[in-house]
C-alpha cells in the first residue's frame, strides 16, 4: 500500500528546519554551476540547506541536463535536501531510480503526466517528499484534487528548460492564489505546504515573489553567476525577508550588497 506523505518518512520541517519556522528558504539551482566541476560548485553553495537538482529530458523541455548517475555521485558530498525538479514526461517509470539516487524530494510537472494521482503516491511510497510544479500557462486550480498527497508547490516564473530568463510578473497573482489555496488547506488538514518560485529570481524578484506569499526561492544564475555564494545567498535572503516584511525598501537590501546586480 503507498504511504500517504504524512505517513512517509520524516516530515519537510524536520528535514529543513528553515522551512518550518516559516523563513524564505533559498535553494540554489545547480543548473547555472559549471558542470566540469559539480562537486566543488556545489560545495560552494553549502550554506543552503536545500540544493535544486534540475533534471531535463529533451522531450518535455528543450533541452537536456544530468539525470541520476550524477545525482548519485553528488549525493554523498553534500548534507543539503536534494529536491529534483523534473522535467521529464512520462515521469513515472525514473521515479525508483531517482528514489534510489538518494533525492530527498521529486517535484514532478502537472503537465506532460496524466495520472498525477497515481505518481505522488508512487513518490511518497519510495519515502520521498512531495512537490508538483506548474509551468507559467497552467491554472492553479489544477492542484485542488491533490492537495492532500503535496509537500511543496514549485511555481515556474519562466518556462522551463533554461537558466537565466526573464522573471514574469504575470505569475505573481498565481502564487497569490495558491498561498490562499495553502491557508485554507491547512486550516482544514492542520498540514502546511510549502510555496515555491523558479525561475529568474534575484535581489530585485525575490522581494517580489515572497509578499505574494512564496518561502522557497530557487535561484540559478543569480548564485553561480556570483564570485562569493555564501555572501549572495544571504543577499537573497535578506531581499526575501524585505519583501516578506514589507517594511525595508529594496533598494536598501542592493545597497547592502555592493557585489550584487
Ligand atoms: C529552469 C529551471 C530552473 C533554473 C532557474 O527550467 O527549472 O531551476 O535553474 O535558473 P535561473 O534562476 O537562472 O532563472
Ligand atoms: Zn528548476
């Protein structure tokens, strides 16, 4: 029988305490990392708790990334959650593989997978956390029947398939949206989902992003297109929780931060 997600393992706070204690959350997306050289480019991003892996096939998306060999090697040399967003349809039949590659999370597309259902059942089953993402043209409302079986909603800012887009705008009142739709879950279950953005995040779109009601950033080139990660991650955060408290200007947080863009 496949486990329901609460059932299954330990829950996302205790794996990302961050997550928890409600704080934005900035999870680099190795996708912008130099790829001769993962393991020492993820090393560089060991202040963030949780680590995007982006996992493309060719096929869903224009473009192909590393798939689970990779995943596999890294995965000793880093404490981080591994959260695998993937671009990949039919998903369904890597879902065992990547379980065993050793992803704390897979985050599956609504679309391109017809029997959503069924494949966050499968991920919860392997003992992995739950998270669907949904590409810039699909309504949130797709995901009021699955609401129950989620751990994160990851909602794409760009199409997906490419690092280094445009943030689009037009997504903010989607994820305003589904901030509601989280509330109002969790009043009914007493069971939080957590909020996710990818795609074109930096100092001026994280602010953005978290007072529409997101927690979980992932950020790609805006990170590794930076000298000093550690320094830039925290420039995120601090951007995030501006936007979060409403209170400080944006222009504050950049000012603080002469290295950034
Ligand atoms: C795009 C990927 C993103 C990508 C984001 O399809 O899903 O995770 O790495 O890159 P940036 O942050 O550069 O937009
Ligand atoms: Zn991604």
């Amino acid at each position: 029988m496949p486990q329901s997600p609460a059932a299954s393992s330990r829950s996302l706070s205790a794996q990302v305490p961050e997550a928890a204690a409600g704080k934005p959350l900035i999870a680099p997306s190795l996708l912008s990392a130099d790829f001769s050289d993962l393991r020492r480019e993820m090393e560089t991003v060991a202040t963030a708790p949780w680590l995007h892996l982006d996992v493309m096939d060719g096929h869903f998306v224009p473009n192909i990334s590393f798939g689970m060999p990779v995943i596999k090697a890294l995965r000793p040399h880093s404490k981080a959650f591994f959260d695998a967003h993937l671009m990949v349809s039919p998903v369904d039949p890597h879902l065992d593989a990547l379980a065993e590659a050793g992803v704390d999370q897979m985050t599956v597309h609504v679309e391109g997978n017809w029997h959503l259902n069924r494949t966050l059942q499968r991920i919860a089953a392997l003992g992995c956390k739950v998270g669907v993402a949904l590409c810039p043209a699909t309504p949130p409302e797709v995901l009021g029947e699955v609401l129950e079986l989620v751990d994160t909603i990851l909602v794409m800012t760009v199409n997906p398939g490419f690092g280094g887009q445009t943030f689009m705008p037009g997504q903010l009142p989607k994820i305003r949206r589904l901030a509601q739709m989280i509330d109002e879950n969790e009043e009914r279950t007493g069971r939080r989902i957590l909020l996710g953005v990818d795609g074109g995040i930096n100092l001026q779109t994280a602010p953005l992003v978290t007072a529409a009601g997101a927690r979980l950033l992932v950020a790609g080139s805006s990170v590794f297109g930076q000298k000093d990660r550690p320094a830039t991650i925290a420039a995120l955060q601090a951007a995030a929780c501006a936007g979060e408290e409403g209170g400080r200007s944006v222009e504050d947080v950049s000012a603080r931060s002469p290295s950034m863009r």
